[in-house]
C-alpha cells in the first residue's frame, strides 16, 4: 500500500504515493469532501450516521445512504483506479475510515508540532509548527458547516503559537525574531489585540519607538473600521502608547521597566529561562563584575537605584530557582549575593529585605540546607507581615510552607500556620495563593508512599483546628484534601459531600480557589459516567482557574478530567483536543508537573486510541518525567499506564499488556481501588484479549475489574468490562 498523503491547510490537495491526484480527477463534489470529512475526524473514522449528518442533512435516511453510496464507490476510484483495490485507502461498514501505507495529514501534523512545541518551550520547535500550518482550513469549503468551527480553531492555534513565539523571542532578547512572528500574528488578523500590544512593547525594546506607534494607530484604525467607529484599544494598550509616546528616544528607564515587566509576565507563563532572560536584560546596561567575587553581577539598574537594583536581582535569582535546571542553584547566587550587597548600601529597606530573605530561603532548601532555610524564611516572614504588602506575606507563606515540605514537617507546619493566622486569611482574597499552594503540596502526601495512609486521619484534624479558629479557607481546604483522600481510597459514597462543601466555601470566600474541589468533583462524575454532571462541574473549575492566583496549578487538572471523561464517552478525539487545550493553557499560564500528572497518561491513551504514536509519545514521556522527579507507587502507576498506551499506538499488544498490569499492581500498593481496576481492564483489552478465545487470567482480570466498578457504582467501566469489545476501554491515572 502506498502512502497517502491530504494537504487540507491552504487547499485540497491528495497524493497517493508519487501521484499527485488532480483537481478535475474528482468528479463528484461529495466524495471529495466525504475525503476531506474523513481526514478531519478524529482517528480519521465517523459513524455513517455522522457522515450523513454532514454531507445529505437536508435528505431523508434512504436518500441519503444512497448518496453516500455514490460518493464512497467514485472516492475509491479515484484514489485507486484498480478495480481489484477498491477498499485500500477507504473503509465502509458501520464507520468510514481512511487508512494508507501510512496516512499523512497535514492537519495532524500541524497540531502534533503544535503540541511538541508547548510541552518543550523550545522557539525553534515553534517555528516548526507555525511553518506547517499553510494557510486556512479549505478555503473553498469556508462556508461548510462541518468545516466552519475547525476552521476558526486551527486559525487560532496558528495565532496563538505565533503570540507565544514572539514571547520566547522577546524575553530572550531577540526583538527582531519577536516582531517578525508577531508581524505574521496582525498580518493574519489585524484586530488580534494581544498580538498588536506585544508588537508595540518589542518595538519599544528595541528603541523603534514610531514604529510602536504606528502600531498603535494601525491597531486603533481596524477597531474603528470592524466596529464603525464604536470601539478602539483597550486600556492596555493605551497605557502602553502614553508610555512610549512620553518616553521620547525612548530612555534606558522605560527599556528597563518592559524588560522587567516582560520578565513578569515570562514567570507568569511559566517560562522561567525566559524570565531570567528578560530580567538580566533589565539589569544589562550597567552589570560590572565586583572585582572581590569575579562573576558576581552587580550594577545600580537603568533607573540608577539601589533599590531597583535589588529587585532586579532578586526576581532574577527567583527566576532561576524557579526552573528545572540542575545548576538553577548556582545560576541564582550570584543574583542573591548582588541583591545582597546592593541592599546594604542603599541602607537597607524592611520591605525589600523580607521579600530578599524569602528568596534565599528557596536557594537555602534548594541547596540541601533545611534549618537554615526555615530560619531565613521565618525571618522573611516577620518582616513581610510588618513591612509589607499582603502578596508579600502571602509569598513568605508560601515558602515557609515548601520548606516544612522539605523537611518533612508540611503537616505540622500547616497547623501552627493555621493556629497563627486563624481568620485572618480569610480576610483578603490575595491571601488565597496560601491555600493554594498547600493544595499542591497535599498532592505529595495524596500520592506517596509512605504518606497517603494518614491522609484522611490529618485532613479530619485540621478541619477541627479549622473550625475551632473559625479559619474558614483552612476549613475549606480541609473538606477538600479529606474529598480527595476519600475519593481516591474508593470512598465514593462520602467524598462527594466532602468536595461540595470545600468548593461552596471557597465561593463564599470569592471562588478563586474553589478550581480543585469541582475538578475532583467532575473526576468523580466521569467515574460514575454521569458525563452531564462532569461537565458542570468542568465549567465551574475553569471560572475559577481563570481568577485563581495559581493557575498553573488547576488548568492542567480540569483539562485532564475533561479528556478522561470523553475516554469514558468513547470519544478520544475529545480527549485529544483537551490535552491540545492544556498544552496551550500551560504556554498560557505555567504548569506544576505534579498537579497536572494525570494528564499525562490520560492525553496518552487518547492519542494511542486514536493511531498517533507520536501524540502518545510526547505525554508518555512526560509522565516518566514527573515519576522520575515525584518518585512513588502511584507516579510511578501513571507513567506505566501511559507507557502501556504507547505501546499499544506501536501495535504491541504484549508490551501493551505488561505496562498496564504494571500500573495495576502499583495503583494498588498506592491504595486507589478504581485506578487499580481500570489498568486491569486496561491490560485485557490493549492486550487483546477481549476476543472469544480470552484466556483464564483475562476472565480473572475483568471479574476483579467487574468486581470493583460494581461496588463503586462506575457504570461505563462496569458495562464494558462484562461486555468486552463494545467500547474500548479508556484508561488514565488518578
């Protein structure tokens, strides 16, 4: 079989091995689009009825089918001529499918680079993605109805990939590389406002200061022109304008003061290499070496402030401890130790000296150094919550908090912060980011070894301290870290009152971190296959995760659960499309590796069912990442889970087979019932034997699986697994 290749993006075009199939070769207008339908669906398969849907909606069932019939005998044809080959390339039965010796489709390929661009952050691997998106979807088909909404999605891809390859360039100084991607983002659609203000604050960077605003004037222009003359730039924008229009030649001050702003919004999206970048791009025009400490970077910053400086230094250093690096440690100090001494002879400042502390607090526990780092974070503490602002606390909580983890004493550590702030932190809607990050942190003890045990026992504990100190946020995030103990350890019937109390609180308190509680409560609904509910509870976490201080920290789990309840639905390519959605939401907002870990295998086993090794590929690594960092039982279950869908993509049933009953025995020794049966039925069905000569040991396996979804009440797994072969058995962690 030769392989068939369908460029969609700028055009129609089908090549079948060496021949390029012409234009006119398509007789029949139908079974050229029943090609490109099929080449758009996701595995490349749709029900007939689906077929019918799109193409003849306007023609009764009979009508229809007899149209069909037509359009699928002249598509054969004409992609394959011999009459003795007709079923090559195009399957019919109860589904349509395209296959070839392989199938290659542009469409495919564009959002598959598009995701290998996200997960590495790599701009070159950006500039690969974007050159494969050549042009619109079927610009002769924009009009169809079933071409419509991809359309308009696939062209957003291409914009955003082009905004978030104009930030990389940006924050690492390359403001010719920025303005070029960004120049394609307006060229392609000139009322893309966040791409427009981007070009404006490159063009400011590099001294272009007309040119900036000539941006500004194009952008206000198309407004007018799109909305008659009712609406221009938003107030973003407009401050940007004052900013550069007032600046003149464009002083070092203002270049300083983007640089850092670009380096907070770097952070922001999790690019800490970037941020780094962007900071030391703020500090450049006056870094000297100290002649004492060779390397050391020192300098007043472009305002000529001590103080600035130090800040500059400071956010620098958190930059680089912030990252993955191995030599994050050692790229940070020489930012501390400038901070450091720019500090003192400025003569010191309270606030500045807190936030300074704190970050070396987190080089302290970085380091391997716990006693020292809880000393300098206490100390930080003390000065935040006099001298500073409520993030500044909120930020001094934070790692004291990541420091008693270190140390081991996370647990006790939460109640004496608890016994401290009572209600306290109840009182200002900044101070949410606390609670926040103790959600992530509690992650560690859901899912380690060692640990997960005494999780309920604890969560029980401080929601009596919480409710003694009428500290409702502590209460909350009780209720919240008892649902999830409960929910996991297959204690169905009470986790759900549980999470419903945290998420209600949570909304009293201002809903910014009311995210987790409806994430789990949707994972419990696509458990129990009430699709319905998963879904609004879905869109209650999302409105949260958009106002949440931490977002990196819920988008990547609300997008997960969207893809296991569409595995659940038998609709992979549903889950394909919200692991694309947390790809962007990571390039967006920043991912945490152990709070998005079940994403990983989830994306995994959608791809896999879908035929796309490589998709599969891409988050199986992933999730060996997160179990090589995150070492555990139930880490290590997730990676195994994703490694058995990548083997089943690669067509080794085998492998397939080994990998899940792997994660079965370790989702077990985590003690997590409903993950243990699903990777059992998971080894039955990747494995192949779903079929009539299923061995003793699948029967055995099913039954364990059957078993356990009865008692939990997970209708969907429980259908599938007492009639084998139905539906596909999704697959996922928790």
């Amino acid at each position: 079989m030769l392989e068939l290749r369908i460029r969609l993006l700028g055009g129609f075009l089908v090549r079948v091995g060496p021949r390029e199939i012409a234009a006119d070769a398509w007789r029949l207008r139908k079974s050229r689009n029943l090609v490109k339908l099929l080449a758009l669906a996701p595995g490349h398969r749709l029900h007939r009825e689906q077929v019918l849907d799109a193409l003849w909606p306007e023609l009764p069932t009979e009508a229809g089918a007899n149209q069909l019939r037509k359009a699928l005998h002249e598509a054969r044809r004409t992609l394959d001529p011999d009459p003795a080959a007709l079923h090559r390339y195009l399957e019919a039965g109860e589904s349509l499918a395209l296959h070839g010796g392989p199938l290659l489709v542009d469409v495919d390929e564009f959002e598959h680079a598009a995701l290998h661009a996200r997960r590495s952050r790599d701009p070159d691997a950006y500039e690969r993605a974007v050159a494969r998106y050549g042009g619109d979807l079927l610009p002769e088909d924009r009009y169809e109805e079933w071409a419509v909404e991809r359309e308009h999605a696939l062209h957003a891809e291409y914009l955003a990939l082009l905004v978030e390859l104009g930030g990389l360039r940006e924050a690492r100084a390359d403001t010719d590389g920025a303005a070029a991607a960004l120049r394609r983002a307006v060229a392609a659609d000139p009322l893309h406002e966040e791409a427009s203000l981007a070009l404006m604050r490159v063009y400011a960077l590099a001294g272009r200061r007309h040119e900036s605003l000539h941006e500004y004037d194009r952008l206000t222009a198309a407004l007018e022109r799109a909305s008659g003359g009712a609406e221009g730039p938003g107030p973003a924008a407009q401050r940007l304008r004052e900013q550069v229009r007032t600046g003149g030649e464009v002083r070092a001050e203002l270049t300083g003061e983007l640089w850092e702003h670009v380096g907070d919004l770097r952070m922001l999206a999790g690019d800490t290499a970037g941020a780094a970048a962007a900071y030391g791009s703020a500090l450049a025009p006056d870094v000297v070496d100290l002649p004492a400490s060779p390397g050391v970077l020192t300098g007043r910053a472009a305002d000529g402030t001590g103080l600035r400086s130090v800040r500059l230094h400071r956010k620098a250093a958190s930059a680089h401890l912030a990252g993955e690096s191995g030599e994050a440690t050692a790229a940070a100090e020489p930012h501390l130790a400038a901070a450091e001494t720019a500090l003192a002879e400025a003569g010191g400042d309270p606030a500045e000296t807190g936030r300074l502390l704190g970050a070396r607090a987190n080089w302290l526990w970085a380091s391997g150094r716990y006693d020292e780092a809880q000393q300098a974070a206490e100390a930080g503490l003390a000065l935040a919550e006099e001298h500073g602002t409520a993030e500044d606390a909120a930020a001094a909580n934070e790692t004291l908090a990541i420091v008693h983890h270190f140390r081991g004493e996370w647990r006790e550590g939460l109640r004496r912060e608890i016994e401290r702030l009572g209600a306290a932190a109840d009182e200002d809607g900044r101070l949410a980011r606390i609670s926040d990050i103790h959600c992530c942190l509690g992650q560690y003890h859901l899912y380690g070894d060692g640990l997960s045990d005494g999780v309920e026992e604890y969560a029980r504990h401080i929601l009596d301290l919480a409710l003694a100190r009428g500290a409702r946020r502590a209460e909350a995030f009780a209720w919240c870290l008892l649902g999830e103990s409960l929910l996991l350890r297959g204690h169905w019937d009470e986790a759900p009152g549980c999470l419903e109390r945290s998420a209600h609180l949570h909304e009293e308190l201002g809903g910014r971190s009311s995210a987790l509680p409806w994430q789990r409560l949707a994972e419990f609904a696509a458990g129990r296959g009430d699709s319905a509910e998963a879904a609004a509870c879905l869109r209650r976490g999302m409105a949260a995760a958009e106002v949440s201080p931490l977002a990196q920290h819920t988008f990547g789990r609300l997008y997960a659960t969207a893809a296991l309840d569409a595995l659940e639905r038998g609709e992979p390519g549903e889950a394909a499309r919200a692991a694309r959605a947390a790809a962007a939401s990571a390039a967006r907002h920043g991912e945490c590796p152990s709070c998005t870990a079940l994403l990983y295998p989830v994306a995994a086993e959608a791809f896999a069912a879908l035929g796309d090794a490589d998709g599969a590929a891409e988050h199986a690594e992933a999730a060996q990442r997160v179990a090589a960092r995150f070492d555990s039982s139930a880490w290590r279950a997730m990676a195994q889970s994703a490694l058995g869908s990548l083997a089943s993509a690669r067509g080794d049933p085998v492998g397939a087979r080994t990998r899940h009953l792997a994660a079965a025995g370790l989702y077990e020794r985590a003690g997590q019932p409903y993950w243990t049966a699903r990777a059992k039925a998971r080894a039955v069905a990747d494995g192949g034997g779903d079929g009539a000569g299923a061995g003793e040991e699948d029967r055995r396996l099913r039954a364990e699986a059957a078993e356990v979804f009865e008692a939990l009440g997970a209708r969907r797994a429980l259908a599938r697994v007492r009639e084998p072969g139905a539906v596909r058995v999704g697959g996922g962690a928790g």
